[in-house]
C-alpha cells in the first residue's frame, strides 16, 4: 500500500513539473495554471479510470433508499464540525441550528441515517476552517489544484489541516472501521455527482476553466453568507456628456427648437412665397413659426423673437434700403426679392395650420 501510494506521488509530480511551463501568461488568480492543468488532467484521469466505474458500480447495486441513509449518516457527523465552525465566525444561530440538526437526527433520526432536521425547517449549513479564515479577512491566495483533493487555494489547502482533525471520523476505532468509512464517504460523494460531472464533460469547453471559476465563486458564496460582493470592473467608461472641448454645442434637441423658432411669422410667410415663386432660390435653414401652434408644441423651448418681416413704413423703407445691394440670406435677415407675398392663398409646404 505504502509502494503505490509513493508511486502515485511521485508521478503526480513528473506530470507536475512538466506542465509547469505549458502556460507562458498565467492569469492574476491563477499564477499557477502551468502546474494546475497537470493536477487538473492527473485528477481527472484517475477518476475516469477508477472513481467513476466504481460510483456507477455502487448507485447500481444499492437503492436510492439505502444511499440516501448513508449521505444522510455523514451530513449528521459533518455537522457537528459546522457547527464549530459557524461558532468560531460569530454565526451564532447558524450554529445554533446545526447543534440543533445534530441533536435531532441523532436520536429521532437513529444516529443520523434519516434527516428529520430538514424536515423540522432547520437548513443544513456549509463552512469549513477555510470559510472561517475567509470570514476574518484572510486572502485566499492563488488558486491551487491538489492531487486527489481536488480544486482549493492556498488559503483552503492550510485550512485543510484544521479540518482534518476536526472530522469526528478520524477519531474512530479500529483502524478498519474508520478506513471503511472513509471509503465509503468517497464513494458516496462521488455517486451523487454523476450526473454533475457528465454535465460538465459534455457542456464546457474547457473543464478546467469551468471547474476554477465554479469552486471560487462557491467559496466566495460561502464567505459572504449568500451576498457576494459586485464584480470590480478595470474598465470604466469615460464618455464625456457635457459640450465638446471647442466648446461648440452638440446638435440635438436644444438646437432645434431653438433655430426653428428665429424666424416669425413674417419670415416663414417669405420664405414660402419664395419657393413657389423661385423655385431655385436659397431659403433658411429651419422656416419654422414660432407663433404657430404646431411649431410652439413642437418645441420644447422656444425662443421668443421679434419678427423681422413686419408689415408697415419700417418694412417699406428697410426693403427701399436694401434693394441696392442683395445679402445672402439667413436665419435673422430674408432678402427683399425672396419676400413676395402670394397673390391668392394657399396652403404652405409642409406646414399645417389649424
């Protein structure tokens, strides 16, 4: 026994270290992915071969009854461990409850081989010494692939030699007994987490990535009691929502009331003359009357101007002054040969009033 348990050591460490250099840009929570992969496949492979024909064997011969008194006969010995742990973090009332589920299934529960706890509202609880350093602010250190342990992090794998003694099984005489039980409890793990792992084996693309991100999620689940922190992004965004650096104005809805409602009345009504009569001729960015009712509506601002084609002597001398010398047109200026005014009414383009 002593001879295969080397033998599994030390090849254990071969595939080790030749993996060790497999990944040239390990990620910042798994600095160790090189060796971690090679766990990960000696696991894997092992299981494959041994673990899982072993587990299929045994959820064949024993009935769904029989396994489920033997899961149940060592949750109620994991629990007393728990409740420990739960104690040694403050939880009083979790551990309270698990003292009570072990009090409970210990004796209506004929030493724990039925779970009347669960059946009382008493939830079973999880933790172990490595939730316990967690809950006090220990770091968890770089993810860590153990040989037949599994997933864990530097934190769990110290935490592991605390837990080792608190197992109530390893108190247990005579040797075989405990050994047998040991055994058992592997087999019966295992068992439940068929249907789990064939899962995994047909669904990820990558097992090992899936399995890392599964455990340190569920670790952080279990320190944070089921509120877990929001993820930290690196990546903020800086978009800028304020007015651009030439300090011009972004187009936008502030822009266009605002240039649809310069023109007045008189404006829009000489605009529209000139594109029936002038087809051709330039006319205003936005002819919009602000003194119109859809234009008013249609704005969420307007701005409220005098209007520049008013009727009257003004109009008559400023059209006299400037038919000498013909501007360009623009939002605040029409020129005197585009303010005809129509011989007949009509009805404006694209305008409509009421």
């Amino acid at each position: 026994m002593t001879t295969m348990r080397a033998t599994v050591v030390v090849a254990a460490a071969v595939m080790a270290l030749g993996g060790c250099a497999a990944v040239k840009t390990p990620s910042k929570q798994d600095p160790l992915e090189g060796f971690n992969r090679t766990m990960f496949e000696f696991n894997d492979t092992l299981d494959r071969v041994a673990m899982k024909p072993v587990a299929r064997a045994y959820n064949w011969a024993l009935p769904q009854f029989v396994r489920d008194r033997v899961s149940s006969f060592f949750s109620n010995i994991g629990d007393v461990y728990i409740a420990a742990n739960n104690l040694l973090q403050g939880k009083i009332t979790a551990g309270t409850e698990d003292i009570m589920r072990v009090a409970i299934n210990s004796t209506f529960g004929l030493g724990g081989l039925f779970d009347f706890a669960s059946q009382a509202r008493l939830p079973k609880h999880q933790s172990d010494f490595g939730v316990t350093l967690g809950h006090y602010g220990v770091p968890p250190g770089p993810y860590l692939v153990l040989p037949l342990l599994g997933p864990s992090t530097v934190r769990d794998a110290a935490g592991l030699l605390v837990d080792w003694q608190g197992d109530l099984t390893a108190y247990m005489r005579p040797i075989w007994l405990r050994t047998t039980l040991y055994g058992v409890r592997i087999v019966s793990t295992r068992a439940a987490l068929l249907g789990a792992t064939d899962l995994l084996s047909n669904a990820a693309l990558d097992k090992y990535s899936f399995v890392r991100n599964a455990h340190l999620q569920r670790r952080q689940y279990l320190i944070s009691d089921g509120n877990p922190p929001p993820p930290a992004y690196d990546d903020e965004s800086d978009a800028d929502t304020g007015p651009s650096d030439d300090g011009a104005p972004t187009p936008g809805a502030e822009g266009a009331p605002a240039a649809g409602a310069t023109g007045g009345a008189a404006g829009a009504t000489g605009a529209a003359g000139a594109d029936l009569a002038h087809p051709a001729a330039t006319r205003p960015p936005a002819p919009a009357a602000a003194s119109q009712p859809d234009a008013v509506q249609g704005a969420s601002a307007p701005q409220r101007q005098e209007p520049t084609g008013a009727t009257g002597p003004d109009a008559a001398a400023a059209q006299s002054a400037s038919a000498g010398a013909a501007q360009p047109a623009s939002e605040t200026h029409v020129p005197s040969q585009q303010m005809i005014p129509p011989g007949r009414p009509y009805s404006i383009p694209n305008l409509r009033f009421r």
